[in-house]
C-alpha cells in the first residue's frame, strides 16, 4: 500500500475529518485524559448504581455473595399479581425496580371494566405504606412489556370473552361487558383466534400455550420477520389432551384497526395511560419521593418510530407531571442507538414541559429477545459456553461504559436479563466495573469510538475504564491528572482474560509504579476489549474542583430532511452562558451525514449515525469555535443525494475546556478562512492574524490525499491560492495547521 494512503487512513482514524476505514486493518492512534475534576451534567454528578444490575427472575444462585462478588446494586423483579408489597433483595443491593403485572395479563380495565379501580387504589396505598421506611432506593414500574400479548401473541386485549357480543356486525362497534360506550379505535372483523375447551378452567394457562406455540412455529414454518401471519395456521391443534389444549380458527372478534404490527395500537395505549394515571395518582399523593417508571417495554424507534407516536408520546403528554423514568427493554441491538433514544425523548419532554426524565432498561442481553417475534429459541443465544460468556461481557460492558460515557445524566439503571445463562459473561461485565462509583470525572477521548469513563469513589480511589469499539487495536495515549491537593499512592490495571484458550474468562491485574499528581502511559487496547485503572489517592479534605455543562435544546425533534434540503434548528441559551465558555454540537443523525453550520460557520464532526431500521448508530459530536456561539443560535444541517434524519439536536456549554487535545484544538479562537465554497478551479487560505500556515492537506471522500504541503516558509504563507481545476466534482476534506500548532481546523468544500 502506497505510503500517502496510509497517511491518509490514520489521519480519518483519529476522528479528524470522517469516519471511513483503512481496507487494510492498522492501529488507531488516540488521546484518553482525565482532568482530575468532577463533572456536573446537567446537574448531575454521580455515577447511577442502578446501571449495574440484574433482572432477577429465575436467578439461581442469587445471594449476598453474589451480589458482593459481581458488585450488583440493583435488582429488578416481577409482581405478576401486585400483592402491595415489595420484592426483599439479597443484602448489599440498593436499589430494587419493583415491576407491577405481567405480559400475559389482560389489562385490569378490559378484564374488570367496572371494578378494577378500587383494587388499584388498595394495592397502591398498601404498597406506598410498605416502602416508606425502607433503606433503599425503590423505582415503581407498570407493566412489564404489555405490548407483546396485549396486541399479539394471542392478543389478550380484544379476547372475545371480555366483550358484548349482542348485536355484532361485521366492522361494527366493540363493547366492552358491562359499558355502554364502545371502545374508539376497535371494530368486529373475521381473524385468527383460538378454540379450548379449557378457557373457562385454564384462560391464563391457554394465552401462555399459544405464546409458546407462536415461538415454535415462526422457526418451524420459517416465517419472516415480523411473523404477524403464518405461524399458527387454521386448523392447527396444540397440546392435544392437555389442559392446555387449543385449536386455532377464523372468528369473528375485536380488532385494532390503529395496529398495524405487532406493538400496540391506540387502543392499548388507551388502557396503559388509563390504569397508569389512577396507580400513579395514588402514589404520588402518599409518597411524592417515589420514582415512577412509565413505558412498553421496548426499543422507541422502532417502526420508524412508530411505537414513539402511538404508545410513548401519548403517554407523556398525558401524564407527565407524575412520570419520573421511562422503561424500555433492548436485546442484541447497538447499544449507542438505545442512548439515541434516550437523549431524543429527554429532549422533547424537557423542552415541553419542563421535566428531566431519567430512563431504566430492565431487561437486556446481548442476544435477540426470545419473546419478539422471529427470534425464538434459547434467550442465551445457540452459541459455544465460551462465546456466551464473551458475548455477554462484551455486550453488557458496551451498554453501561457508552450510557455512563455520553449521557450521564439520563441512563438510570440497567437489568441483565438472566445472567445466569452467560456462563459468567455477565458477571464478568459487572465485576469489572465495580469501582466505577462516586463521582464522575472529566474525561474524553480524541477518538468516538474509544469510551473512557471515569470517577472518583470517597476522596481515596480514582478509576478509569476505556472500552474500544473499533474493529482495530487502538494506542491509547493515557494522561490522568490527580484531583487537586491530592497525589497518587498506589495502582492496578486490570484487563478481562478473553483469549481463546481459556475455557472460561478471567479477571487479570497487575500492579503498576505510580506516583506524583500526573499518570501517563501508553496502553494498546485490542478491539471490543475493555482496561480498567484503579489508582489511589492520599487521603486529604480537599474538595475536587468541578467542571459544570450545561445542555439546551433544539425545540423540534425526528426532523426528516429530503435529498439536497436544509432545515434550520434554533437554540436559545441564557447570554451569561454564552460568552467566554465552551461549547460543542451535541446530536443524532440518521440515515445520511448533513452538513452541519452553526451562525454560519461551518462544523466539522464524525458522523455516528447508521441505520435505525438496522439497530445502528449513535451521538455525533461536533465542536465549536471559540467567538462563534451566541445566545440566540441557528443549526443548519444541509443534506446530500441520501437525505437525513436529525432526531435530536442541542449544545453543550461547559466552563471549561473539553479535556481531549483534539477538543482543545478545535475550541482556539478560529483564524483561518477557507474561500470560496463550494469552489470551482481555486480556492484561497487566509489566516486572519498573519500566523504562518504550517501544513495544509486536502482528502476526498475516500480518505485518499489529493492534496498536501508543509512547512511553508514563504514570506506570504499566511495566504496561499490553491489551483484545484484538476479535482473532480464533489466532497472533499481538508486540514489547516498554522506555525506552533496554534490554530488548527477542519473544513469540508465541495467542488462544483
């Protein structure tokens, strides 16, 4: 390979100008610093213990010295009939996620149309009396994902038992027994449903037989995702001779017309938002301190968002002063989509009502769900023991660093859903991060893919943990700086043993010669791989100082561009914040990389964006130039032939520096000027203060150099004239350094 693209491969890899990789695998270079001081995001600064959890379940073997082993904090578990009392953990957790009702229960208001209030207002008094003197931290969760057999899987909800049946019609009204009204958004029609001659014996016993036969046949008859039809076919008979025994038959029953897969509809966002309302009122009253986790239990975007649309956003709007958490479930996805989500409902709810949601997963695995249709089988995966254990650290140790990396104030707790079934992957994850705890501190990597995360437990033990999510070993150039007042003592590093020739993983540590106020050292992290510091502190009074960013939003939220459009997003921040600060682009796009300008200047970032409907992508960050940031801004984000989606888009503005070099380079005051652009046969560099341009190199959208000079010592290097009549139209990339690094930027210019 030629020695220029290989200049240009590392100079893309270090997340300079665009996220495209060398053909041939190398080693990224890349900066992880930790500041030494705390950081306060959004007001929050401490580590969320509830990140490192368990969903318990079936967990074998769940007792105080597992949960001391693994560093568990939280549990999270299921009443499938609310008794009005609380789930007693293993000593050592602190946190429990006390979940109200199963999948398979019809809900309360279909079942019991006339009755079922009473019994919520008793169940939640008695359960808000029963936790008030308790010492740990309980999140009150309803329903655990009621979409699912609710809406499919048999559909409980429009199960013709619960409904009148005199006088049915053909696409007629649907009434529930006993109301006179008919439920909006039902109707009469010929589908699928099921025969027993156990209902009346066995209802509950039948919905989890059919549940299980859609699981085996979407495998069996090879049905497609997502299975709505073909599975169960008419005529077909189930466990013949049993208690559980049902045919499957046409038949004349209740119909959502609004669902148009297998997530719920309006109508059973209807019921949700009606039962959730009455459990919520009554313990908001009788304990206001209590957290409550409202949701379906499921990824938001899914659909194109249409489970956001019909299920989630209804939800909040309706009861948003008694929402706390939203609950979601994710398994085997890209764990940076799901903090994608997140940040885009956070920053509708808080831009319109003023409320900073927290957010809980309480169940994931790094494997498909077992209960979403075309992912049946084992819920651990068919894999090797070996591979299940890798498999489980890696996916769970990606979905808490990349939470805790980029959206500190937001992720709020994490259940793995049966760790036992990991061959002690899961455990693996969770012990090896159980010194991240306390307070976070500021750190940041020069690379995106590469996740540092840092805190400071009591005043004694610093941690740094860096998590590499390249598909190549990276250099990590690692600089920590001790708190203020305080020097290091002692340390460790510590890596997870995943080499093929051990049977199962294992934690490694070795001591390493520290001292002073000032760690630096030079570490190759392999890919998907995990490093994990842990250095002590003199013991001393003295207070860290604190790095404090704030973060405002852009009002509008799921902006769909068209090819070769543009959309303006405008974000107010309060004048005082706005000048002598920091300040960096924070945002998700989708589905096509814009242009992004801030006030006009242009901004260079590394697209994180992918695929929605492939489970892909992540939080893009794009810094800003000193001088540029005001207190009424506007976002432009242009798009090319693919179009884009913008999901969410908002400032960050710190009192600090961001502590990356590549982010101190980026926020000197810009004084360079790149013109004209787009171009056609020249285009002409200007440094503003007369500094003498150093380098100048220009790429195109393959990361090959069209372009490239340096050490210029021409009286008038200050200003150079490019001829470019021999580059082709279309994108390129370019980089300016001036003398002594002292200016640096990234442009992008299209050639017309």
């Amino acid at each position: 390979m030629p020695s220029f693209f290989k200049t240009a491969n590392a100079f893309i890899l270090i997340g300079l100008l665009m996220n495209v990789k060398s053909a041939k695998a190398q080693q990224v270079q890349a900066d992880v610093k930790v500041s030494g001081k705390i950081l306060s995001y959004n007001g929050s600064s401490k580590v969320p213990i509830g990140l490192f959890g368990v969903h318990a379940g079936n967990f074998q073997g769940f007792n105080a010295q597992t949960v001391q082993k693994w560093g568990i904090e939280s549990v999270r578990t299921i009443q499938t009939i609310p008794t009005g009392n609380t789930y007693s953990p293993p000593a050592g957790v602190n946190q429990v996620i006390d979940c109200w009702f199963d999948r398979f229960q019809p809900a309360r208001n279909v079942e019991q149309p006339l009755s079922w209030k009473p019994l919520f207002h008793q169940r939640a008094t008695q359960y808000a009396a029963n936790i008030a003197s308790l010492d740990r931290e309980v999140i009150f969760e309803f329903w655990n994902e009621p979409y699912l057999n609710w809406a499919y899987k048999p559909g409980t909800n429009t199960d013709p038992q619960f409904f009148d049946t005199t006088g049915r019609t053909l696409g007629g009204p649907c009434r529930l027994k006993g109301k006179s009204e008919p439920e909006p958004y039902l109707k009469w029609k010929m589908a699928q449903w099921y025969n027993s001659p156990n209902w009346a014996a066995n209802r509950q016993g039948i919905y989890n037989a059919i549940s299980s036969a859609w699981n085996q046949m979407l495998t069996v008859r090879n049905v497609p995702y997502p299975g709505l039809t073909g599975a169960l076919l008419t005529g077909d008979i189930f466990n013949a001779g049993t208690n559980r025994q049902f045919e499957v038959i046409e038949a004349l029953r209740p119909v959502d017309t609004t669902q148009l897969s297998f997530y719920s509809g309006r109508q059973n966002s209807l019921y949700y938002n009606e039962m959730y309302g009455v459990a919520a009122d009554t313990l908001r009253k009788l304990n206001p301190n209590l957290l409550l986790a409202a949701g379906w239990g499921f990824e938001v975007h899914a659909d194109g968002w249409k489970p956001w649309k019909d299920l989630f956003k209804p939800l909040i709007d309706e009861h948003h002063e008694k929402i706390d958490v939203i609950h979601e479930h994710h398994y085997g996805m890209d764990t940076r989509i799901v903090t994608a989500d997140y940040e885009t409902i956070y920053a509708y709810t808080f831009n319109k009502f003023g409320r900073r949601l927290k957010f809980i997963n309480t169940e994931t695995g790094g494997y498909l769900d077992p209960q979403r249709p075309g992912n049946v089988g084992n819920s651990a995966g068919n894999v090797t023991a070996k591979n299940r254990a890798l498999n489980a650290f890696i996916y769970n140790s990606k979905d808490i660093l990349y939470m805790l990396a980029h959206s500190q104030d937001k992720g709020y707790a994490r259940a793995i859903h049966e760790p036992q079934n990991t061959n002690g992957g899961a455990g693996f994850s969770l012990q090896n991060l159980k010194s991240l705890r306390g307070s976070f501190l500021h750190a940041g990597s020069s690379n995106n893919q590469i996740w540092p995360v840092a805190t400071l437990s009591g005043d004694s033990l610093l941690t740094l943990v860096c998590f590499n999510n390249l598909l190549e070993s990276a250099n990590l150039n690692v600089e920590i700086l001790a708190p203020a007042g305080k020097i290091f003592a002692s340390g460790t590093v510590q890596v997870v043993d995943t080499s093929a020739n051990a049977d199962t993983l294992s934690i490694l540590a070795q001591n390493i010669p520290i001292s002073g106020t000032v760690f630096s050292s030079t570490e190759l992290l392999p890919s998907f791989k995990t490093k994990t510091w842990k250095l002590r502190l003199s013991e001393n009074a003295v207070v860290p100082d604190t790095v404090k960013i704030n973060q405002f939003f852009a009002d509008s939220i799921l902006t769909r561009i068209g090819a070769n459009q543009s959309a303006t997003f405008p974000i107010s921040i309060p004048a005082s914040a706005a000048l002598g600060t920091y300040a960096r682009l924070k945002f998700v796009a989708q589905n096509g990389q814009p242009n992004i300008s801030i006030n006009g200047t242009p901004l260079t970032y590394v697209y994180m964006g992918d695929s929605a409907s492939k489970n892909r992508g992540g939080i893009s960050y794009a810094h800003i130039p000193a001088g540029v940031l005001s207190d009424q801004n506007v976002i432009t984000a242009t798009t090319t032939a693919s179009g884009s989606e913008i999901w969410m888009m908002s400032l960050e503005v710190a009192d600090a520096p961001f502590v990356t070099k590549q982010a101190e380079r980026l926020t000197v005051k810009q004084v360079i000027k790149v013109f004209p652009n787009p171009f056609s046969n020249q285009i002409t560099i200007h440094t503003e203060d007369r500094q003498q341009i150093k380098q100048i190199l220009i790429v195109d959208a393959l990361g090959r150099i069209v372009f490239t000079e340096s050490s210029l010592n021409a009286a008038n290097s200050f200003k150079r004239t490019l001829n470019t009549a021999f580059l082709k139209k279309g994108l390129y990339f370019g980089k300016v350094e001036t003398e002594n690094s002292q200016a640096v930027q990234h442009f992008k210019l299209i050639k017309e």
